[in-house]
C-alpha cells in the first residue's frame, strides 16, 4: 500500500484519497469489488461472452468455407493469431502497469498457449470430424472449475458445477450426427480435442491470475504478440497468397479471421478485467447452440450437397440448446 499525502478535509478528498492509496494495478482486480462475483449480481459482464459466442460461429463458418475453397488449416491459425495481434492493441487505452521484462515469461507463456489451443483445435478438425471434437472440446466448462484452485482464489459454489455438468450434457446432444467415423479418426480427434480444450482452460485461468498485476491493457496485446511471433513456426506450411488469390478464399479468410480476433477480445477482456472464468465459459458454450441454428439455416446456401440431418438428430440437438440455455440461467442466477 503506497502511503498517501492528501489531507482529508472533506468527504470527498477521503473517497478520492481512498482510491488513490489503492496499490498500482488494483483498479484492474475488478474480482474485489462488491457488484462482482457476488450473490445477486446481475453478471452484466456476462454479455461480452455471450456475444463471443454469437462472433465465433460466423467467424468458424467463413473459415470453413475457405477451407472448403482450398485453404489450408495452417494458413487459417497463422492468420487467426495475427489478426489478434493486430487488434488487441487497440487495449493498451485502457491501460495498465507495465511489468520488469523479467516477467515477460507471463504473457509468452499465455500466448504460447493461446497458439496451442488454435493448432490442437485445428488439427483436431482435420484429422477426424467437427461432430467428434467439438463435444470433446466443451469438456472446458469442466475443466475450469477442476483447475481453478490451483490459479486463483475463486471459491465456487455447487450452483457452478452443476451448471457446468448440465452444459457438458448439452454439448455432447447438440453435436449429435447420423453416421459415425471410422475409429481411428475418432481417436485422433478426440486425443487433439482434449489437448486443445487444456490448452485454453490453462490460457483463461492464468489470465484470470496475472492480469490484476498487469493491466488488461497491457497484458492481452502482449500475449497476443507472442502467439503471431510464435505461429510463425508453421509458416513454412501455409498457403502462399497467390494461391489464395488464385483461389478466391481471401475474403472468407478475412471475415474469419477478423471475427475470431473481435470473439476473442470480449473473451479474454472479460476474464481479465472480471476473472469468473467459470461462467464465462459456460455462457460461452452457447456457440453450441447458435452453431446448430447457423449451420442448419445456411447449410444448403454454404455447403449445397450437405445431406440433410434427420428428425433424430435435430431432435438431438434441439435437447442438447435447451440444456445449455438451462446450464446459463443457473450460472448467472
């Protein structure tokens, strides 16, 4: 605590005074105010996640259409990391506290893992099938309450797990499909799917965690350099821009990739600026739901000889939104 010189002659030289003792970096552990995490807290930080999971599904949709055009998955995450470099800078406004350059390791390790959690999900795609690995992937809603003693100090009650277990059930509905994949694809897919979904449990947590110190708006932009520094790894295994051009993929590429970065800054702000990792990615899981919504209305208009999904599945999948919008209501209530 810093000592401070004004003298508190009045109401509110104390109040400002009060705030200005506060130490360097204090304003940015919103987790300590009073209308924050409390019970009977509207969660109105809540909305940011909630539109991240409207962006990521049309972000994911034009990806996959460039994909389906031609572009690889590694020209996809290259781009994805780079566009949020470039827009995460737009946060250094809000400032923060600049950290010693020893501490760097912080944000290079969350970037890294930001990174990891792209190429685990990408490959996870790839090599099996979206209907495998995306249940596999809302394992996160689980694996943040696991590990979230470990990295910070939120105390969660039964309301929370429930919550998450609720939603675990409804992502695996709303993933439903007629016909199955051969099991060694299977296998593949849900080994890099369970990689991805620790990868950006272990990303949001340690957010949650260093984020106080740093600042959002210090912090985040950081993070995000290291993930484009580091996909430049796999550059070698992207597709060369005029074979973009040649394939006429660059504007799904762009939408995609702009989406991604847009989604990914009310993520990560809000886990920063408010922590409850938790809900926030519960509320997050949603994308489940707007993904079958999308996907079923602009199938015929994306992907014209997609086959039909069946009442089964649809009914399936009509079972798995209502339990995911079931998992929110108890989370934020």
């Amino acid at each position: 605590m810093r000592e401070c010189s004004l003298n508190p002659g009045s109401a509110k030289v104390r109040a400002v005074t009060k705030s200005l003792c506060k130490p360097r970096g204090a304003i940015w552990n919103l987790r300590e105010s009073p209308t924050i995490n409390q019970k009977g807290n509207p969660a109105i930080h809540l909305l940011l996640p909630f539109c991240s999971s409207v962006f990521v599904v049309f972000g994911l949709l034009n990806l996959q259409r460039a994909q389906q055009g031609g572009s690889s998955t590694w020209t996809s995450m290259i781009l994805v990391c780079w566009s949020s470099a470039c827009v995460f800078p737009v946060l250094a406004l809000m400032g923060g506290t600049m950290q010693p350059a020893t501490s760097l390791w912080q944000p290079a390790i969350i970037g890294a893992l930001f990174l990891a959690g792209q190429l685990f999900t990408f490959l996870a795609v790839a090599r099996g099938d979206v209907s495998v690995a995306a249940p596999v992937l809302g394992v996160k809603v689980l694996i943040v309450p696991a590990l979230s003693p470990l990295f910070v100090d939120d105390e969660l009650s039964s309301k929370v797990w429930i919550a998450a277990a609720v939603a675990v059930v409804g992502i695996g509905f709303v993933q439903a499909r007629d016909k199955s994949i051969e099991r060694s694809l299977i296998v593949a897919s849900v080994g890099y799917a369970m990689l991805a979904a620790c990868a950006m449990t272990l990303f949001d947590l340690l957010i949650q965690r260093w984020a106080g110190a740093w600042g959002a708006g210090y912090l985040l932009p950081i993070a995000f350099a290291f993930a484009a520094l580091f996909s430049l790894t796999f550059v070698r295994l992207a597709d060369r821009p005029a074979e973009l051009r040649q394939r006429g993929v660059i504007r799904p590429l762009a939408i995609g990739c702009v989406l991604m970065a847009v989604q990914a800054v009310g993520m990560t702000v809000t886990l920063g600026l408010y922590g409850d990792a938790t809900r926030v990615n519960i509320v997050y899981s949603l994308r489940g739901l707007w993904g079958v919504l999308l996907t079923w209305f602009l199938a015929r208009h994306l992907v014209g000889s997609e086959n039909t999904p069946s009442n089964r599945t649809m009914t399936m999948r009509l079972i798995g939104a209502v339990l995911i919008g079931i998992s929110v209501l108890i989370s934020v209530t």
